[in-house]
C-alpha cells in the first residue's frame, strides 16, 4: 500500500509540486511590445476604493483593465452564495482580457482587496489594433493555449490535492501579494485573514480550514497574532503542496 501511494504520489508530481501561484498568465504581456505598447499608451486611468467592485460576472464586457497599483480579488459565487475566489492579482496584472476577444459577458467578478489605481482598455482599442497588427492571431493562439494548460493544471490541483495541500496553497499565495519577510526570515502576510477567505481560496468547508490552521501552527510551520497570519517555514509549506489524495 504504501509503495503504490508513493508511486502514485510520484507520477503525479508535476502537478502537486506546482508553484502555488494561480495567476493565470496575462494575455497582453505575452504579445509584441509594440502591440501591447500601443494599447497602453492610449488607456484611461480609473481608481477603485478598497472593496469597491470593478465589475460582477454576468455584466457587459466593454475592455480590459491593467493594475498599477493596489490588489485585486477575482472571484464566482454559486446559485447559493458560496464564494470560489479563483486568484488574487497584483500590480502589473491584466484583468477582463478574455472577454475583449469573445465579447461575452464577465465571466467572473472582480472586487478590490486594497485601493487600486488601473488603466482602462476599450474592446473598440484593442479591436482596431488587431487589425493593425493581424500577426497578432498566431501570438493569441499560443497564449491562449498556455491560460488552457493552467487551468487544467489548476483543475488537477483542486481535483487530486488533499485539504491540507491546498490551505498551504491559498496560504502561500496570499504571502507572494501580500507578504512582507522578516529579518528572521518569517513572513508576514499584511492583511486581515479571514478563515472564510482562505476556505474560498483553497475551494474546501471552513471547517476543515479550521482544523487544517490548527494542525500548521502545532507542527510550527505558521503563527497567527490577532487577524494576521505569518509562515514561519516557506520551504516546509511548500513541500506540504505535494499532499496527495
């Protein structure tokens, strides 16, 4: 039993062992320069109060957004009000590019975490430079390929992984945005946590969050002071991402 588990942990390695990062690559940043250049240069800019909404999935596509300063929290609710939030995106990042190409309506809903300052794109923009620049297609392609190959990815995690693989994911993810290191080497995620955020993330019961917490910060990999979390051991957290069903 325990060599099949091994060896079952080992065939499925390159998934498990997956950076826990669920940023799905940007569109944009992959194209040409001149390509991308062009559609920035020309952007509006746009602020968000924190916990201000950019748009709610189901609302009209009209352009794409590119974060300068601040966090973002891209979520889906289900029919019964259970939220699923499906990465969390800082400065830099690309938001609502899918539906610049489809013209369909969001497919997800997009709040911000902190104050957040953007860059506007239109769908008209980005049209009229496809035109411009028609080699750009072939790049689409391929990008569009790799946001597939991620989400398989991403599938395979939520699909295989155990509760406490997945909490160390959410955990580590939310140190890469929002984690500030220590002298000591520890990290400190400045930001309040809920056990709900964390259950949203990791797509698992709050319950099970509870106890998992509970479990990390006996065996010393995480601490917690008030409403903020801090890992104590990166190295030793990332490791517990390789948990296999």
């Amino acid at each position: 039993m325990a060599a099949r588990k091994r060896a079952a942990k080992s065939r499925s390695n390159t998934t498990a062992s997956a950076p826990p990062k669920r940023n799905f690559s940007g569109i944009l940043p992959n194209l040409p320069i001149q390509f991308s250049g062009r559609l920035l240069a020309n952007a509006k800019p746009q602020s968000l109060a924190e916990r201000e909404v950019l748009f709610q999935a189901g609302d009209v596509a009209d352009g794409c957004y590119r974060l300068e300063q601040g966090l973002l929290k891209v979520s889906i609710t289900s029919p019964q009000g259970d939220e699923r939030i499906l990465t969390i995106l800082g400065p830099g990042s690309i938001v609502g590019e899918l539906a610049i190409i489809d013209g369909l309506p969001r497919s997800a809903t997009v709040v911000a975490i902190r104050e957040c300052k953007l860059s506007s794109i239109s769908r008209e923009a980005f049209v009229s430079c496809l035109r411009e620049y028609p080699d750009i297609y072939s790049d689409l392609v391929s990008t569009l390929v790799s946001r597939l190959r991620e989400a398989d990815d991403a599938m395979a995690a939520a699909s295989f992984l155990t509760v406490r693989a997945r909490v160390a994911r959410a955990l580590l993810e939310l140190a890469e945005h929002l984690g500030r290191e220590t002298e000591s080497g520890r990290i400190v995620i400045l930001h309040k946590i809920r056990q709900s955020d964390i259950a949203a993330m990791a797509g698992v019961a709050r319950e099970n969050v509870s106890r998992t917490l509970t479990e990390l910060k006996r065996r010393g990999l995480i601490g917690q002071s008030s409403s903020y979390y801090f890992i104590n051991d990166k190295r030793k957290l990332l490791r517990e991402t390789e948990d296999i069903v």
